[in-house]
C-alpha cells in the first residue's frame, strides 16, 4: 500500500479525496492536513462534512495536522486541494522534499515541465516526470485540469480522428465549483451568473497543452484555438458545456466515433467502464440524471447536431476535480513511478 495524504482535507473538493480514498484498494489514508484551527483535533470533529456520499466513519479519528511539509514524512503521495495561492510554494517544496504530488490546484498546470494529465486522453506526457527528476528534484508534481476543462476535453478527445481546429464552448457551471462559500444564495437564486474569475482562460489555455504532442523533452501545443464563455448556474453538481466544432464529418460518424471510443485502461480502480457515454435522447444530458455516471467518472455526450454541436455533462467535483487528481494517481502508480 501507497502511504498518502489529503492537504486541505475539510474543504469541498478535499472531502471528495476523503470519500474517494477511505477504502481504496491501492493508497492508505494516513494524514489529512488543514488550517491551524483544526489542526491537533480529530477530523471526525472538525469536518463539516456536506457532500451526498456517506461520511467515511474510518477517518474520524485521523488527527488532522497543519499543511507543511513536516506533515507529511511519512507520505509516498500528496495530494493537493489546496487554494493557489498556497499550493504554489507548497507543492514545490513538497515534491522538492521526495515527496508525490498530485494536485488540483491551478497554480502549476501549465509549468513547462509538469504534466498535466487526463489519462484517457495524455497519459505519455506524464513522461515530464522523468524531465522533473533529471532536474534534480526527488519528487514531482502531476497535475489535473480545471473541471469545465476536463469535461470539454474528453467530450474532444473520440474527435481527434477528425480534423478541427476550432472550438467554442458555454459552459453552464454548478455552484459547488465556487467552493462550499464560493457563490451566495442570493446572487444564484433565480439567477444566472454570466462570469467565472480566469475560467474563460484556464479553458482556453489547458486544453491545448492537454492535447499537446510530448517529444519526449516537452510538449508542444496543440494547433486549435478554444474560445469559451463561462457561466454560473443554479445546479448543484454538475457542470454542462454546450459545444461548437469545426468538424465537418456526418453526424452518424461522429456518433459512432463517440459510442466505439474506448480507454486505454482496464485496470485502475477509479477506471469506469465508460468515460465518455453517448446519450441519444433530444434532452439529454442533464445534471440531475446523468453527473453520477460511472461514479462521477463518466462524462456524458448528447444532442449531437450538425455543425458540429453537442452537449456535454460531468460531475465537477469528482471527474472535475478529486478523482481525476486519484485517477491519476492511479495511473502513475500503475507506470511505477512511485
């Protein structure tokens, strides 16, 4: 077994990775880190826990510490729910300290030399762990996208056996992706909210590198230009994207590039059985039906039009979010890079 921590573990996304890593068969969940405020105190008493799974009792008396590095001796792997403006010195000392780090976090997503990785669609560049190590640092740090970023890109990647070089996507984003007091009640109630700070960019910018070539020294962008517009919805879980390509094959083709389009692997435990499932009814996807596909894992494609147009749906906070972060994991533990 992995030993492994969760740094930032009360909040929304690090109480994913609790959920998602109580009884994993591969990683131990030894240490969860917070605020000084919590720190010393078990987590069963300080976490105010709000997701819709079950409360993973088995942790409630893991002692949470502070976030440094001093924390976390006895980790193999990190990993990271941190805010970014903390994650960015902190996860580099931690990985310059031997340690793994696999981090949701923006701050590091489009550093050269750091992968950033969706499995189903990259997995080589995690070869930039390689580049890491022979740059003198013990760990290294592996990063997830943004949720909307994730999502858009594997509802991208059965397309890139046809030419396009353009995208343009409306995202309509769950309020759980603002954090448990990311957005206010009275600004979401009956209201759409037409601006999410940078997530236009984090879009634009990370799906280019995703889709990238890696030359075995770097990755080089990927020719297309993404253009997107970012909104906030009152749903709950669950982020849709409505999507324009400049593929120019038959719908039929590209519905049979959706419905044959497998991952290259069977045998990570967060794996599902369909990361991406073509829904061939007029008003599907929707949140409230489809965000817990393949436990959260799956993203859901539909209403594919000619043009090209469709909608996608992921559950943000988990394929967005904690269980890419784990299913990378996964997949670097299967590669043994730990």
């Amino acid at each position: 077994m992995i030993n492994v921590g969760v740094l930032g573990a009360t909040g929304a996304v690090g109480q994913r990775f609790v959920q998602l890593l109580a009884d994993h068969p591969w990683f131990h969940l030894q240490t969860l880190t917070a605020s000084e405020r919590s720190a010393g105190k078990p987590y069963g008493k300080v976490v105010n826990w709000r997701l819709d799974a079950p409360y993973p009792d088995k942790v409630s008396d893991v002692v949470v510490t502070p976030t440094t590095v001093e924390s976390l001796k006895d980790c193999d792997l990190v990993f990271s729910a941190l805010p970014a403006d903390v994650a960015t010195q902190l996860e580099t000392e931690i990985a310059n300290a031997g340690i793994a780090v696999c981090s949701n976090a923006r701050s590091h997503r489009m550093d050269p030399d750091v992968p950033l990785v969706i499995p189903e669609v990259n997995p080589d560049h995690l070869g930039l762990i390689d580049v890491q190590r022979d740059r003198g640092r013990g760990g290294f740090i592996v990063t997830n996208p943004n949720c909307s970023t994730i999502v858009l890109t594997l509802a991208l990647a059965p397309l890139r056996s046809f030419e396009f070089h353009n995208v343009h996507a409306a995202t309509m984003q769950a309020i759980s992706g603002g954090g448990f007091a990311g957005v206010a009640a009275m600004e979401i109630y009956d209201n759409v909210i037409p601006y999410i700070g940078a997530e236009e960019e984090k879009i634009e910018t990370e799906i280019v590198k995703i889709m990238g070539t890696f030359n075995g020294s770097e990755v080089i962008p990927a020719p297309i230009q993404v253009s997107a517009s970012c909104h906030r919805v009152p749903v709950i879980d669950g982020h849709t994207i409505a999507v324009w390509a400049d593929v120019k094959e038959p719908v039929d083709e590209v519905k049979k590039a959706y419905a044959t389009f497998k991952s290259p692997f069977s045998n990570l435990p967060l794996q599902p059985a369909k990361a991406i499932e073509l829904l061939d009814q007029p008003d599907r996807p929707q949140p409230r039906l489809d965000r817990n596909r393949g436990r959260g894992m799956t993203v859901s494609v539909g209403r594919i039009r000619e043009g090209l147009r469709f909608v996608a749906l992921g559950h943000n906070t988990i394929r967005g979010a904690a269980g890419a972060s784990v299913l990378n994991a996964e997949l670097i533990y299967s590669r043994k890079y730990l």
